[in-house]
C-alpha cells in the first residue's frame, strides 16, 4: 500500500466515520445497535452456532433446508363473494401458488353474519364473507383440500372456521386427517396490536386449548395455531419487541394447554409461527435466527421438551405491508423483493408475498402475479435455495443474532414478572412498549433520520396504477344466499344444536364437539359466536361487557 494510497484513504473514510460516530446516538433502538463500519471475530459472543436442524436450530430447521424442499409460496387473498375469491385460487393455483391463504371480511373475523347491522358496508370489503359452511364449500369449489395447504387468517371463530373446512371434507369424503393447514387462532395478539377480538381472554383461550384437543384427535396433521409477531411488527413494534412478545404469547398458551392437561410434547409439534419481514435486511434475517434460538430453550428449558420437533421454531412469513408506500408505488416492486430474499436467508418455511398496489386498496390479477413470480425468481434464478444457509458464519449476522436474543430475553423475563402475558396485557405493557416504538419511528420518519423513498425524499409525481374494484352487490348477495340458507335448514335441529353449545359452555367439555355438530346442521357463524357470547360476554380494552 502506497503512502499517497493511504493519505487518499484517511482524506476519503475520516470524515465519514466521524459524522457516523456522532450520528450513532440517533439511530440507537430498542432492537439491535447499530454497529461499528466493520464487524470482525471479536463482535461474535459464540464460537459455535451449530448445524442446519440440528439443536438449537439458529441455522434453520432442517438440515438440507430449501436443497430438500423449497418454501410454501403462498398468496393471501379473499374478497367479494366466494364464488369471485375461488376464482382468485384458481388463477393463482394456475400461476405456480403452492398453498393458499384466506382472508376474510372483518363481520366474519368479529363472528358476525352478513345480514348483521354491525356488518353493514363491510360484507366482502377487507376480505370473503363466510356465513355458513355452504360458503366455505363455494369459496373451495374444485380445488383438491386433500393435496392443497390451506392457511387462515382467522382469530377469534377461527375454531368455527375450521370445523366449517372439516365438515367441507367430511361432505366430499375426504379424510379430516388428510387435511394440511393452519389457523392463526391467536387471540392474544388481537388484544395487543390488531383489535379484531371477540370474548374476554379466559374463555378465549379455553376455545384455543379446545381446538388443541379436538384437532390432536381429528385432524392430526393441522397446525392449530399461527403465534403472530407480523401484526405486532406492524402496529410498530422494533424487531427485538416482535421476537419477545410473540414468544412470550406462545408461552402463555403453552401454559394454559399444560394446565388442561396436556404435555407440552404432544401439542407443541403442530404449534407455527408467523412473522414480519420488515426492511432492516441484516436484521430481519438475524431476527428469525434469534427466534429460533430463544424457542429451543423456552421448549427444552422451561417445558422440558425431549421431542426435537417441538423444538423446532417453523413459521410463516409475509413481506411488511406498513412498509408498502401509496407514493410511486411500483418501488413496493423491490421492496418486496427485498424483504423476500431476507425472508429465504432466514430460513422461512413458508412465505408470502404482498402486492405493489396494497396500499391503495385490493391486489389485482397483474400485481398478484408479480408477488409470485418474485418468489419463484428467488427460488429458480438466484441460487440462494442452493446453499442451505448462506450468511451462517457471517460476523454481522451472529453479533445481531446474539443481540436480539439478548434484548428479547430480559423482555420475556419482564413480562414473567408480571405474571404473564395475560397479565402483562391487563396492565398494557405490550401495548404501551408498542405505540412507543411507533412514535419514535413516526418522530425519525418526519425528521428524515429514517428515509422512506419516494414518501420524504426522491419524491417524484407519477400516475397510480389500476385499482382494484369491488363488486357494489356483493353485500345484498351475500344477504340472500344466507336467507336461503336459513330457510332450508332443519331449524328445530340447530336450535337444538346451538342449545348444547351453550350448555357446554356454561359447564364443562370440549367446545368443538357441540359446534361442529351445529355447522353440519348449516348454523352459521354469527349463531355460533352470539351463543358464547351470551355466556363469555364480549371484551373492550380495560375490562368485559
């Protein structure tokens, strides 16, 4: 090296690290700390991060990881009828989909009928109307439930739900135990972040351990809840907060589900994860290691675990939609691709990924196609499927990976201290960690600390693309047909049906048993929640009413 080479480094670098040096205090979150320009051996605490599926599986959960088997590329969509959604799982079945994703309308997600007033303007809006299991048959007409991964994104009913897809099967003859899936079913999160709860969370979690049972018994092959740090992440939380809170979340049904009397062993195998993919690349991919890590020792260390598949973190992931940007919003393009090839280094056993125009309202054919096809570009064109973990050993990457875990650790030993995520709920801590988090990104967003291109800077005027549109009768359709099914029904025996779910309710037994009973018979969705509600009671924030 030449002294005049030299001279030009110091002259070029110096000034750079300084102002990065006296910047360094600004950027600081409550996730992972900037580092400095250059990470070396001495950044990395662990001199061994293990194998790919082997203990604690921070380099993935299976040893050949995607060289195996590739990720499930999902597509998540529901709108309108179902007649016009079905339509939508063709297409994207025809364009390489290889599980799909349900989304429903929020009267469904608040277990509300669509003849309803609560559902007024809202019927087929946000996603499918669902109301009997007649739907649930339309929404999967032609499409093979035996050989299709089904996931859906339903909390509260998301028992229901099921029982719905079940007795669907059951009616094509179709085994139960043949039926692959997930139901979100995580009601814990919709009273941190989403909102979209329906009884206070005692009886919440009693439908969720009772859906553990039923589901161990009838369709083994289910995962029967999906523990969502994605809508944590998206109500503004930092990545460490979507690691801490939504393990802290699965330790609080892992404890109910012991308390019920089951082993930690014999439900914890079919247990999922689902998380953001936000736009820290390096940290995104860090995060799923950390998590990972953290969840081998809460199943081994605190349950006493001695399955390794109960061990093993698998989880879901979706591209972030709040990062998705109604400005120029062809950019969202390669932010998704972005955050998908993050979501690959990590490990992810199941991806989707969103549509450039989801910020201003429905994805249509074109942009759902895009998603898609940026998925299978990573698969095919990109070679990252080839290595099983390509950053594994990277000195960045395992500094942050030990970082977050640290972080998230003291916050899951926070929230014990006050007894519980239930607990911890009750008093708003997660909440409140939350809007504070979202608070100081919004502060970095409107004093350009944080730049989001095209939004506040490189701003540039353009045309907006095509927007989805939804069909204006929609709702009245949707009226009808349940009109017509209500009228075809032998009424006397749901009413009977319905009779034995509450009683149940009021006492002892497995919820699920009475309630599918009283969907083969054609009740609907808003019978079944309006008889838990007359005895659980509905939940506002602060209290029961």
């Amino acid at each position: 090296m030449t002294e005049s080479y030299r001279r030009w480094k110091k002259e070029t670098y110096a000034p750079a690290i300084k102002k990065f040096a006296e910047r360094r205090e600004d950027f600081q979150t409550t996730s992972a700390k900037i580092p400095e320009p250059v990470d070396g051996p001495d950044s990395v605490a662990n001199d061994r991060i293990g194998w790919p599926g082997e203990p604690p599986f921070v380099r993935g959960v299976q040893p050949t990881m995607y060289r195996g088997r590739l990720w499930t590329m999902r597509q998540y969509a529901g709108f309108g009828s179902c007649k016009e959604t079905n339509e939508r799982y063709r297409y994207l079945l025809d364009q390489g989909v290889t599980g799909l994703s349900v989304a429903f309308d929020l009267p469904t997600q608040m277990g509300y009928d669509s003849d309803h007033a609560m559902a007024r303007g809202e019927v087929g809006r946000v996603g499918v109307a669902i109301d009997t299991m007649d739907d649930m048959a339309m929404l999967f007409d032609s499409i093979p439930l035996e050989d299709v991964s089904i996931s859906m994104t339903i909390n509260a009913p998301a028992s229901v739900l099921l029982l719905m897809l079940v007795a669907v099967a059951k009616e094509r003859g179709i085994d139960p135990t043949k039926l692959r899936g997930t139901i979100q079913n995580d009601i814990l999160k919709e009273y941190i972040a989403r909102g979209t709860y329906i009884f206070p969370p005692g009886p919440s979690m009693r439908l969720i351990t009772d859906t553990f049972i039923w589901c161990a018994k009838n369709t083994p092959n289910w995962n029967t809840i999906s523990i969502s740090g994605y809508h944590i992440r998206e109500a503004g939380s930092t990545a460490m907060q979507e690691i801490a809170f939504t393990l802290a979340d699965a330790i609080a049904y892992c404890d109910a589900a012991v308390d019920a009397g089951m082993p930690f062993d014999s439900f914890a195998r079919r247990l999922s994860f689902f998380f953001n993919v936000h736009n820290n690349f390096l940290e995104e991919v860090a995060k799923f290691r950390a998590a990972r890590r953290l969840w081998h020792d809460i199943a081994t260390k605190r349950y006493g675990s001695t399955d390794a598949n109960s061990q093993r973190l698998r989880f879901h992931s979706q591209t972030a939609g709040s990062t998705l940007t109604a400005q120029q919003p062809l950019n969202n393009v390669a932010r998704v691709a972005l955050q998908s090839l993050a979501a690959v280094l990590g490990g992810t056993q199941s991806l989707h990924t969103n549509s450039y125009d989801e910020a201003l309202g429905l994805p249509t054919e074109d942009s759902a196609r895009i998603a898609l096809r940026t998925q299978q570009m990573l698969a095919h064109e990109t070679g990252v499927a080839d290595v099983i973990d390509p950053l594994g050993g990277s000195y960045t990457i395992e500094r942050l990976t030990d970082e977050l875990t640290e972080l998230a650790q003291k916050e899951i030993a926070k929230i014990d201290e006050l007894g519980g995520m239930v607990r911890a709920i009750e008093l708003r801590y997660p909440q409140g960690q939350i809007e504070k988090s979202a608070y100081r990104f919004q502060q970095d967003l409107e004093d350009q600390k944080q730049v989001v291109v095209g939004v506040n800077q490189f701003v540039t005027e353009g045309a907006e693309p095509e927007v989805f549109r939804l069909d204006p009768t929609v709702e009245s359709d949707q009226r009808e047909r349940l009109e017509k099914v209500k009228q075809g029904r032998d009424a006397q025996g749901v009413t009977a049906a319905l009779d034995r779910l509450e009683e149940t309710a009021r006492g002892q037994g497995n919820l699920l048993d009475p309630m599918f009973e009283a969907i083969e018979l054609r009740a609907s969705v808003g019978e079944i929640a309006d008889r838990l509600r007359n005895v659980f009671g509905r939940y506002h924030e602060g209290g029961s009413a």
